[in-house]
C-alpha cells in the first residue's frame, strides 16, 4: 500500500466511505510502481464538487510525484467514487508505461532467461 496519500475535499466534506474507497484503491496501486520507487511515492487527491443547477458533478484530480516524474489525472463523473474508478484506471496505465520506460534491462533478461527455460 502506499503510505503518503493526502487526501482533500474541495467544496464538499469528505465521508470515511470515500477515505476508505480511496486508500484501497490509490493505495493498491503500489505493484506498478517500481520496487526501488516505491518508498518515495508521494500522492495528492483532490475531490471537488460543482453543483449546477440540477446537477452534481464531481472531479478528481490525482497527482503522483515519482521519483523520475510526476503523473497527473483529472476525471469528472456524476458520483465521487465512479470519479475515483476512472482516475484509477487511467493511473494504472500511465503507471504501466512509466515501469516499461524505468525499468532496467536486466528485468526484461531475467523474464527471457525464465521463457527460453521452459522451452
């Protein structure tokens, strides 16, 4: 899991059902990211709330400061947690393009030799 999440609520008080939402999902998060990154992962979440005039959106921003680079996402959607899923998903991905982009080439040898082994 990681350790360093700030979580804010812009506009809105935030529920111990979304904190709990969040450190589950943003803190899973933690197995794309490189082993030798991942005690300095800092990450910062704010959830805002814009109210129309019939309508209630909410929007995610998520900033994931790495230790090469910094990953943002912002995500809009009619509920907070839905908000959340998306941000996670395009998070994950972005996460695993930066693994590719950071890893060293000995990982992708040792995953040939293991290949050519069972062949």
């Amino acid at each position: 899991m990681i350790k360093s999440i700030q979580l804010s609520g812009v506009h809105s008080k935030l529920t111990d059902e979304v904190r709990a939402y969040v450190q589950k999902k943003i803190g899973g998060l933690d197995t794309y990211i490189p082993k030798d990154a991942r005690k300095s992962v800092q990450v910062d979440i704010k959830i805002k709330e814009k109210k129309a005039k019939d309508m209630q959106t909410f929007e995610c921003e998520v900033i994931m400061k790495l230790p090469k680079s910094t990953l943002t996402v912002h995500e809009r959607s009619s509920s907070a947690l839905s908000a959340i899923d998306i941000a996670e998903e395009n998070l994950k991905n972005q996460l695993k393009k930066y693994k590719d982009k950071h890893s060293g080439p000995r990982l992708h040898r040792r995953i040939l030799r293991r290949i050519n082994r069972q062949f």
